[in-house]
C-alpha cells in the first residue's frame, strides 16, 4: 500500500477552512437573532440646530423658518465709493540720471515708483505733488504727476 496523499499542510489549510466556515455561520445566525435597523433608516443622518450631524430628528419647535428670497447666492455685490483718482504725496527720491524716483503718499506713507515719462513738470526730492495710480508691472505705479 501507498503513502496517504493527505499531508500535513494540506490537514491545516482544511482545519482553517472549517473554521472560517464556522465564523462565518455563527455571524450569520447572530445578524438573524439581532437584527439592526436596516436600509434606509441606517443611513439618514440629521442637522441639528448647530450645524451638527446627529442621527436623532430636530425638534420642530427650534425651527426657524427663513425665506428663500432672502438667501443670497454668491459674492454680494460691492456698493460702488466715490474715490478721488488723485493723491497727494512727497517726492521721496528722484534720480534725474536715470530718469525715476518714488512719491510716498501723505495719507497712507506708502511708496510708489514714478518715471521721468509720468511726470508733466519736473520735480526733485521734498516737492509736494499730486498723482493718480496705475498698476505697472511690479505694482502700482505714480502717474501724472504734478507739482503742488
């Protein structure tokens, strides 16, 4: 007579099969005994007044009842301000060589670069000016200038 065919390893893998087997009926047979809620009741969730998820319904009576005309969807539109294009400044610099300088404005002290090309009169450093702003390519930039 021959050797057995069964070996060992092949006895083990069968031994962990058996046991999966019966894990898995004796979930199975727990699901039947126990059953939760199912569908769609386990899948509903709620807002409670603070903006939290809850799985309990609201009470009714913290509703507050809001008008659909009064939401406002998106940006709200900006109310359009007069703003004077001109500003008054100080020249802070200015290199005739080179042909620019930097103006810092009086109500804000913040510098702008202005070029010899932007000017209408000729100005050296201390001059009291007045100015509009452009965006340039670094920023913005002082333009038509004036002497005051």
């Amino acid at each position: 007579m021959g050797k057995s065919q069964e070996t060992y390893n092949k006895k083990e893998k069968e031994k962990k099969r058996l046991k999966k087997r019966k894990e898995k009926e004796a979930k199975r047979e727990e699901r039947k005994a126990n059953p939760k809620r199912s569908g769609l009741e386990n899948m509903i969730s709620y807002v409670d007044e603070h903006g939290n998820l809850t799985d309990t319904p609201p009470d009714p009576t913290k509703k507050i009842n809001i008008k659909a005309e009064d939401i406002e969807l998106g940006v709200p539109k900006r109310e359009k301000v007069e703003v004077d294009p001109m500003h008054n400044g100080r020249v802070e610099f200015f290199n005739d060589e080179k042909g620019f300088g930097f103006i810092m404005n009086n109500d804000t002290n913040e510098k702008f670069f202005v070029h010899v090309s932007s000017l209408t009169e000729e100005v050296v450093e201390n001059d009291q000016v007045s100015f509009e702003l452009e965006k340039g390519q670094k920023g913005l930039n002082a333009v038509r200038v004036k002497k005051i």
